[in-house]
C-alpha cells in the first residue's frame, strides 16, 4: 500500500526525524560527499551529515532535480535518503545500477515481496539495517511534531555503507526530535 494512502494526505512527501537517522550516521565516514537526492537543505539528513563534517550535495525534484534523471556534476561517497515510499522499486532500481554505495530508509512492507525486487535483490549484493522501533515522521520542518504513526516498520536498505548484511540498531524517540 502506498505510504500516501496510509496517511491520506495526496503525496508520500515525509521527512525524517533526527532519532531515526542517528543510527546510519555510524557507518558514513566523516567528511565524506554525500548526495541526498530526495532532500532540501531543511533535510534532517542534510543537517545531520553537515554537522558530522560531510558535503552534502542536496536535490529534490521540486527544485528541478528529477532523482531518475539526474546526476551530481561532483564525485560523491555516499547516496543517503528517505526516498518516496510509491516509488521504492524504481529509486532501487537505479540506485543499484548507479553503483554507488547507498542507504535509502524505506518500509520493510512487502519489500521483498514482489517479484521484480525479489529479482533485483537477488542479483544485488546489499545489507539491511533493522531498528528496534517504528519512525514517525513527519509533513512540516517547521513543528516536526509526528503526522502519522505508521502501520509498518523502517529499515535502511543499503549497498557498501554497513560491515555485515544485517545489522539491529536501536533508536531513541525521546533523545532527539
């Protein structure tokens, strides 16, 4: 089911709350280039990775960055996002074939339950990052507050960012926004 129907709101346009992104920042070497190709500069993703010393190379397709259709002009490290949930076999897809190491958060429903991903996750070397809670997230920088309890778990889906295919982290809802 698309995460837009989920929460009813027209869109699966949902940021990241800071808790749910503590847990891949361990694993991204500090002063790296990372793309965030679903992100603005108001990115939580954004923030986080600056402050860690990271140049963050930040596009959305609002501002005219179509993710399938474009490329950054610079060499990058990492490709690091919260990727539209309608669209997670697509931006897969490419990211795969992209090459580059990623960590996309997406929701583990049905992940692997269509034939097209089985496939794809079958010929693709990649790890998961499974974490102890569900992430709310949320439609407004401004409060941040959670719109939408979700009805399924996240995990990080990544290529070349974690020491072994699977790793639990834990996250803290009450430390940090």
């Amino acid at each position: 089911m698309k995460m837009d129907k989920v929460a009813n709101s027209g869109n699966d346009e949902f940021y990241t709350p800071e808790y749910a992104i503590t847990p891949i920042l361990k694993y991204i070497k500090k002063g790296s280039v990372v793309w965030c190709p679903f992100d603005t500069k108001e990115s939580n993703f954004c923030k986080m990775l600056n402050r860690m010393g990271c140049n963050v190379i930040a596009t959305h397709i609002d501002n005219g960055a179509d993710f399938f259709n474009f490329y950054p002009s610079c060499d990058f490290d990492y490709i690091i996002s919260n990727p539209p949930y309608s669209i997670k076999s697509e931006v897969l897809k490419r990211l795969f074939e992209l090459n580059k190491p990623f960590a996309m958060l997406i929701g583990v429903v049905g992940l692997f339950e269509s034939q097209r991903r089985f496939e794809m996750f079958k010929n693709n070397e990649f790890e998961v990052m499974y974490l102890n809670r569900r992430v709310a997230y949320f439609k407004s920088f401004e409060e941040q507050k959670p719109s939408l309890n979700p009805p399924f778990s996240s995990v990080y889906l990544c290529k070349n960012v974690l020491p072994k295919q699977i790793i639990f982290e834990e996250i803290n809802k009450t430390s940090q926004r």
